[in-house]
C-alpha cells in the first residue's frame, strides 16, 4: 500500500484540516500518515480558537513518522508561524520528502485567518523552493504574489510569480470566468486550465484540503501531476456537490462521496 503524509492543523469540526486530508488520502486508497501543527476549536460557523503545537514536537512527529514508514508523497497545510515553518522545511529536507504539495492555508473558509503576517513571506522563502506543486486559492495567490487576482490572466500572472520563487509548478484555483470556475496551473513551460461548472454556495468547508491532499495522495500512487490534478478535480467536484448538511454554517465538503461515484 502506498502512504501520504499530512502536516497540518486539526480542525475539531472534521471538515478541514488533518481530518480532511486523511479522508482523501483513505478514499484514493493510500494509507495516510499525519503531522499535527496546530490545533483549532473549530465548526462549520468558524475558528472560535487556535492554538500551535511547540515546534520540538512537530519535529518529533516528523522524525518519527519518517524514520520508520516510507514516504511516497507529503502535503502540508496550517503553518501559522516563521518558527513552524522553518521547522517543517528542516524536516522535508531531511529526510527527503516527496514529492511534495504546498497548500499555503491562510484563511478559513469563514475568513479566520490561520497564519500570522509576518509568517507569510517565510512560506515562500523556505518551502516554496521545496515544492512540487503550490495550490493556493486566488485570495492566497494575490497575498503571496503582491497583486491582485480576479481574472484568469491575472492568475497567469500570479503564478508566474510564485513559480519564479521555486517551485517547479503553482495551480491558482477558484477563478469565476462566465458560469464555470478555472483553476490555472503553471509549470514554468506553459498554461493549462482546469475548467468546473460552478456548484452551489455554502458546500466547501474543506475544499482546499481535499483537492491539494487528493493530488497528494494521487502522487503517492504513482500518477504524474496533470493527471493527479485531474483526479483530484474529479473528487472535489463530487464531494462538493454531495456536501452533507452537518452543522449550522458552510457545509464541509464529502470526499466519500468518490467511492460512490459508480452507483
């Protein structure tokens, strides 16, 4: 069996987070492996607390993870500090994790914001360079580019930018062009566009976990990056539409809904 590791932040509410990403890695088929960096008192409403683990322990777990189970594909999500992540990065290059996808979470579904200001640039300078691929959303890509990202050419140019920090490539995602929704991908050499039919509002607690961690476990099964984008958009889209109505906000998405996607 093939195995993915998550580093991330646990969301109590089971929408996002290191929840999310086990559900995607469990339903791709991958025996998922996870890394907790924060831990929140979240639910589909918001972020009522946040609170970082210490960075000794991150690196414990890393370590721990890593020296004993083999690695064939690692994600990252919540890290909130300059601290954190400089600790993580140590960690991938360590042992050498990888491939390895970048998901630069910053905001909650419902605007908390996740990573201190000061923490932003250290993302881009210590594991943008590390990174297979980065998948922020267009709010994400506009703060770590420096510009603003509405359109599709100014996606291109958003991850143009990023790419030139160091990873090998960038998929901008969630850009409203007429009734679909684009994510841009960009590796260095060229375009290419991942068109979706808009879904209904209010269904994507954890959409942003799923998709980056559903490309991460495809990689772990051996698929290369466009075709484990494509699966992935396949996932998300079926575990949007399938949101189930669990709480009183934003539903979160439904991964499992990929294994029901014959029936």
């Amino acid at each position: 069996m093939h195995t993915a590791l998550t580093i991330a932040g646990s969301d109590s509410g089971g929408g996002a987070g290191i929840q999310a990403d086990l559900k995607a890695f469990t339903v791709l088929g991958v025996f998922g492996c996870s890394v907790i960096t924060a831990i929140t008192a979240q639910n589909t409403s918001g972020v009522l607390a946040a609170e970082e683990l210490g960075v000794e322990m991150v690196r414990r777990q890393i370590d721990a993870v890593a020296s004993d189970i083999r690695i064939d594909a690692v994600k990252t999500g919540m890290l909130a500090s300059i601290g954190m992540i400089e600790t993580v990065a140590d960690g991938l290059r360590r042992h050498g994790l990888r491939p390895y996808v970048c998901d630069p979470v910053m905001i909650a579904k419902s605007g908390d914001p996740l990573i201190h200001d000061d923490a932003v640039a250290a993302l881009r300078e210590k594991l943008f360079p590390l990174a297979d691929l980065i998948t922020p959303n267009r709010h994400e890509a506009a703060r770590l580019a420096g510009r603003k990202v509405e359109t599709l050419d100014d996606a291109r140019a958003a991850a143009r930018a990023m790419q030139a920090s160091g990873a090998k490539a960038v998929i901008v995602k969630g850009i409203a062009a007429g009734d679909r929704i684009v994510d841009v991908f960009f590796d260095g050499s060229g375009f290419t566009e991942y068109p979706a039919p808009a879904l209904p509002a209010g269904r994507s607690h954890g959409s942003g976990c799923t998709f980056s961690a559903a490309i991460t476990a495809s990689l772990a099964n051996g698929l290369d990056l466009p075709s484990a984008i494509a699966r992935a958009k396949e996932l998300i889209a079926l575990a949007i539409e399938h949101a189930p109505a669990v709480g009183k906000g934003i539903r979160p998405v439904n991964a499992l809904a990929w294994l029901d996607r014959r029936s």
